[in-house]
C-alpha cells in the first residue's frame, strides 16, 4: 500500500514540475496577477491530488487539470470578487515608442496586453487566453471551458474584437510588428 501511494505521489510530482511554467502562465492571463495566478494553480493542484489516481490515468490529464482551473476561476467571479489587474486610468501617461528589441518597451507591450485583457469579461478572457495564448483547438478550449464549440467562437470573436478596438493596444501591436 505505502509503495503505491509513493509512487502516485511521485507520478503528481512529476507531473507539476513538468506543467508549472505553462499551469502558471495560462493562470496569470486568467487573473493577471502574479500572487492570484499562484493561488489558482496551488488550489487546483490541491484538488487534483486528492483525485490523482483518477486524473492520472484519464486520457489528457493535463486537461484535466487546466479544465479543474478554468471551473476554479470561474467560481471565483460568480461569488462577484473582484480582481485588481491595471490601474483604471493611466491616460495622463506619455507613450514613448521604444526600439522592438528594447526589453522595457517589451515590459510595456506585456502590461499594456494584461490591461486590455483585464477589460474583457471573464469568458471572453478565458477563450482568448485559451486559443491564442494557449494554442488550444476549439474543441479542446470548449472542453476546458465547459461549454460548445460554437460559444468559443463567439467568446473568442468577442474577446478578439473587444482587443482590437483598444487605442494603445492597436498602437503596440502596429508598432511592434515595424522594423
């Protein structure tokens, strides 16, 4: 019994030190915050430990997992708690175009990108995090987010359109892809 449960154990383990790095991104454009991303994946991994053996030996378990995440998240904004990601106003701020291999202006980019997604409501941000961040099919997005195929695409249009339509995000994408 005590080498089984080592051995599950060392399963989970490998498991989170193999999926850390993309469990904690695909968090972070879920919260855009560092300290709630990590609260997402540590009480996801929690609940998927308790049922390791089952997620274990499922097909995609890291699907799973993300699926566990994605369900957690969205509990989170149905109880209405509310998630700091970018301050509200920052137009008395100056835009200076930096060169596209600048590490500051990239820094810039990233926040600029977290702050347009931090408008989006929850569904949109998830199907875009998803899709275009994740790489995820449209099936795979709508089994994480547990929902069709067809509201993705919607979600995800939205979410896309909303994106577009943001001056300074326009502006960052347009100039960053200049040489």
């Amino acid at each position: 019994m005590g080498d089984r449960k080592q051995a599950r154990d060392s399963e989970f383990q490998s498991f989170v030190i193999g999926r850390w790095p993309r469990l904690m991104r695909t968090a972070f454009l879920l919260t855009g915050e560092q300290h709630a991303a990590e609260d997402l994946v540590q009480s996801t991994l929690e609940q998927v430990y308790v049922a390791w053996r089952r997620v274990g030996s499922a097909d995609d378990p890291e699907a799973y997992v993300r699926r566990v995440m994605i369900n957690a998240h969205a509990r989170k904004h149905r109880r209405r708690l509310r998630e700091f990601l970018a301050p509200k106003d920052d137009s008395g701020l100056v835009r200076e175009v930096a060169d596209t291999g600048d590490r500051i202006a990239q820094a810039e980019d990233r926040s600029a990108l977290l702050s347009a997604l931090a408008q989006l409501p929850p569904r949109q941000r998830e199907a875009v995090v998803l899709r275009y961040w994740e790489d995820l099919t449209e099936t795979q997005t709508a089994e994480a987010m547990g929902c069709s195929v067809g509201a993705v695409k919607s979600n995800a249009a939205k979410g896309i359109a909303k994106l577009r339509a943001i001056p300074g995000l326009a502006e960052t994408v347009t100039q960053g892809g200049r040489k």
